[in-house]
C-alpha cells in the first residue's frame, strides 16, 4: 500500500511556489501577498494562522497577520476588507474561520473580492468551479486532488465516491473530480446503504467528521483513499477512515495527522500565487 505522505507532497509543492515566486519577483519587481485576518484568541485558529505565517515566508511572500479580538465590531472587519480589496500589495485576503456569532461570515466572505478570495469561498468562485471557469478552489478540496493526481494521474472513467456534501469540502471535491471526468457520487447522513456505495468506488474522499466511519469491508481492492477528517478521540487524534483496517485493502491511503492538513497550507500559497498571476494580466 502507498501511505500518501501529506507533509512530503506539502514541501514538494512549496519548493515549486518558491521557484515561481522568485521568477515572478524578477518578471514583476514585486511578490504576492497574502494578509490573514484573525479574530478572537481560540487556539486552534491561532496554529492555524501561525502555520500559513510561516509556509508563506518560507516560500518568499510577503505575509501579514491582522488580529482583532473577539468583541470587534463586524463592521470594522468588513471597513479592513474592503481597504485590502483596494491594496495592490495584498493579492490575497484569508478570514480565519469560524468567526464569532456576531459576525455574519457570509458577508464576511461576500465583501472579499473574488479576485483575491483565496480560500474559494465567495459565491462567485464557487459558481465558476461548477461551471469549469477559471477559479480559486479552496485550499483543502485542491489538495486532496493533488494527492490522488499523485498516484493516479488519469482519472478518466474512474468511479469517485465523496462522503459528506459540505461546501468547504464535499461539493468542491466533486466538482474537481467532475472535471477530471469521473463518475462521482455524493454521499451523506441521508444516503441509504453508504457502505455498497463506497464498495463501488476507485477512489474514496471521507470528508464527514465521523470517527473512523469507513471501515476496512467498506473499500474494494486497490481503491484509493483520502481521509479529510481530523477528530479528537480518547486514543487520539483519528480520521474518517478506520486506518488499519482500510490500510489492508487500499492502494494508497493519507494518514491522519500527516495527510491533507499539510497539503491545505500549501494551496493556500498555490491560491495566492495564482490569484496575483490574474491580477498581472
């Protein structure tokens, strides 16, 4: 079995974007920039945000971290975004969700150009995906397909299964797969035999946040499996997909920790790069 090492393929991609930021340095005169917004002090956003500061730097963009606290007045965030859309320094703006409830995150992401949403949460993003135009994908979906592209580069024909329907993931993963010209089925609470659709499947994207829900007789042979869920759990940190178990079947499986978090971060900084190549055209 091939155990897509997340964190491999991350500092491979990095060092491609650092290549590129440094042609565009000379090509431009300038770098792109991404600017974060961080409100409140949870400590999971606050790692987060720490780790895109620091895979920006390594690869040579310029990176800014805003931080408000959690009583900011949401329309003093949205006054800042609109400043950013207006930066020609800034070819990326990132929210660090989730926000607090005051603040209405659909806005939020409504007020971000779609030119610089790198996170590819705004509506006009999310429509150009489904229609095969030219936009930002958000970051973990991308990554994912990076990984499976890895092991599998023609995807023609192959039969996908996506479990879970979110907008942060499910539905962008199936767009990308789409693309790619495979047969895809979405998957949820609703679905009523999950385990015969999965067994159908070339490839697997869990993306749910159920503890260890896709089980070893769940996964035909030879089927590639991405895990995108991360859970706490009293023997740790476990994914969507019950790793031993499925481990014994698949082809190639990304363990959880190690797997997509760290491709995420690195399209984010693919996202950026790429939004401040449209801006120069």
């Amino acid at each position: 079995m091939i155990l897509i090492d997340g964190k491999k393929a991350a500092a491979e991609l990095r060092e491609e974007l650092k290549k590129e930021v440094i042609q565009l340095k000379e090509k431009y005169n300038r770098v792109p920039g991404l600017t974060v917004i961080l409100i409140g002090d949870m400590a999971p956003s606050q790692i987060y945000v720490r780790n895109k500061e620091k895979s920006a730097n390594e690869v040579g963009l310029k990176s800014e971290v805003i931080k408000y606290p959690d009583s900011v007045e949401e329309k003093t965030v949205l006054k800042k975004i609109k400043e950013l859309n207006n930066d020609e320094n800034v070819s990326g703006i990132l929210v660090q969700l989730p926000l607090p409830k005051h603040i209405d995150k659909q806005k939020v992401i409504e007020t971000i150009i779609p030119s610089k949403d790198v996170d590819g949460f705004h509506p006009m993003n999310v429509g150009n995906l489904s229609s095969g135009y030219e936009s930002s994908v958000p970051c973990t979906p991308l990554g994912c397909y990076l990984m499976i592209k890895k092991v599998e580069p023609n995807l023609s024909g192959k039969k996908a299964v996506v479990v879970g329907r979110s907008n942060l993931n499910g539905k962008p993963m199936t767009q990308l797969l789409l693309k790619e010209n495979c047969t895809v089925t979405v998957t949820h609470s609703r679905t009523k035999d999950l385990k015969a659709e999965c067994l159908e499947a070339d490839i697997i994207v869990a993306a749910v946040g159920i503890p260890e829900l896709v089980k070893g007789d769940w996964v035909k042979k030879d089927a590639i499996v991405i895990d995108v869920g991360i859970n706490k759990t009293e023997k740790g940190l476990v994914g969507d997909v019950a790793f031993d178990e499925v481990s014994k079947v698949a082809k190639a499986l990304t363990p959880v920790p190690g797997g997509v978090g760290p491709m995420t971060i690195a399209c984010l900084l693919k996202n950026t790069i790429e939004c401040f190549k449209r801006s120069q055209i």
